[in-house]
C-alpha cells in the first residue's frame, strides 16, 4: 500500500490537543498509534507535552511534533487564543498537508 509522494507506508497524522498526562485519552492515543504503526507511517502532533510522556511515544517509534510551547489546558492559551492558533495552524499544515490520513481527537484531551 503506497502512500503520497510515493512512500512505501501510507502517512497517517493524529492530531491530540496535549501530550500532559498518561491517562485515558493519552494512553488510547499510544495503544492505536503503536498497532497502526505497523501498517503505516504514524505521527502524533500535539500542542505540547509532558517530556517523559513524548518518549513514551518515541520508545513506541511513533514521532511526536509539538506545534506549540503552550497547551489548550493552559488559561494563557485561550488568552491569546488567536496568536497560538494562527502559529498551530501555520506549524500543523507543514505536517498535514503530506498525510494520506488524518485523525483528530476531541477537545478536551
């Protein structure tokens, strides 16, 4: 199964709000990822995340890439709620624009 661009995997990109705490949301995240990763080219993208939370996920051989020094859980980020998104979204589309797939989870993380 080929993906864009000729990759021999296709790309599947989840996109999850925060990578801060290991539980429910963040360990499905992990357990799906680590079984798609067998079949395709798996990356996580996160506003931002617990550093040993990101290795997890890199120990695991999925890629995480933080769009952001700040999470969605943060009063600042919803403070300069404009500023943050225009900057995820900048950063984000680099990534999406070459996935073949792409899931989102829902807010809140």
């Amino acid at each position: 199964m080929k993906g864009r661009e000729g990759r021999q995997k296709k790309k599947l990109i989840w996109y999850h709000p925060h990578l801060l705490f290991l539980m429910g949301g963040t360990r499905f995240v992990l357990e799906v990822m680590r079984r798609l990763g067998k079949e395709y080219e798996v990356v996580v993208l996160c506003n931002d995340g617990d550093n040993k939370i990101i290795n997890l996920f890199r120990q695991a051989k999925i890629p995480v890439i933080k769009t952001s020094f700040i999470s969605t859980n943060s009063p600042l980020y919803w403070l300069f709620f404009p500023i943050f998104l225009t900057r995820d979204v900048i950063v984000s589309m680099k990534y999406l624009k070459t996935a073949d797939y792409i899931i989102g989870s829902i807010f809140p993380a």
